[in-house]
C-alpha cells in the first residue's frame, strides 16, 4: 500500500523535516546540499534520507548540473492526505470543514 511506504517514510526526523523544509519551499525546491545545510545533516545521509522520500511518492527530483533539485511532490501529498480523509466525519462534509480549513493555504 503507498500509504504504508509515505509513512514508514515519514517516520523518521530527519525525513520528515526534509520534507516539511521542501514544502515550504514550495515550486522553488531546494538542492539536496542546501537540505542538509539548513537541517545540519551531513550530505549521504541527507541524500538517503531524499531518496527514501523520493521512492515512497513524497518528492520528485531534477538534475541542475552537478546538483539534484528537491520537491515535495503534489500528488503524492495529495494521495496521502486523500488517503486520511477518505472516510472522514461518517461522510458528513459540515465536520471534516474545520480540519480542511487549518490545513488549507492561505
């Protein structure tokens, strides 16, 4: 289930920071070394930690010369939160608009 394989994804810190560092990034991205300068991880642990993030469907990646650039990627982002919320609030859309709105961008 890729479910299964975000979240095992997800599960470790220095994952889950990358990822939440990339979503902040937004369509900008960022390079892998500019990932493990901001979180202060060396660069091949930084660089297993994309990859695992990159084969579960959260991030996508682009080659910049000699440097790979990072990004969160949407659908997969999308097919997980889709995922959490699909039998949300006994289908009833008045009780899940709360956590809809805290999530939505502003």
């Amino acid at each position: 289930m890729i479910a299964l394989s975000a979240f095992a994804a997800l599960s470790q810190a220095n994952r889950l920071d990358a990822f939440r560092l990339l979503i902040k990034a937004g369509s900008d991205g960022m390079a892998a070394g500019e990932i493990s300068d901001a979180l202060g991880v060396k660069q091949n642990t930084m660089s297993a930690s994309l990859s695992v993030l990159h084969q579960a469907g959260l991030v996508r990646n682009t080659r910049e010369g000699r440097s790979i650039r990072y990004f969160v990627d949407m659908q997969g982002l999308r097919g997980l939160l889709g995922f959490l919320m699909e039998d949300c609030c006994g289908g009833n859309p008045d009780l899940c608009r709360p956590i809809l709105d805290d999530i939505a961008c502003c």
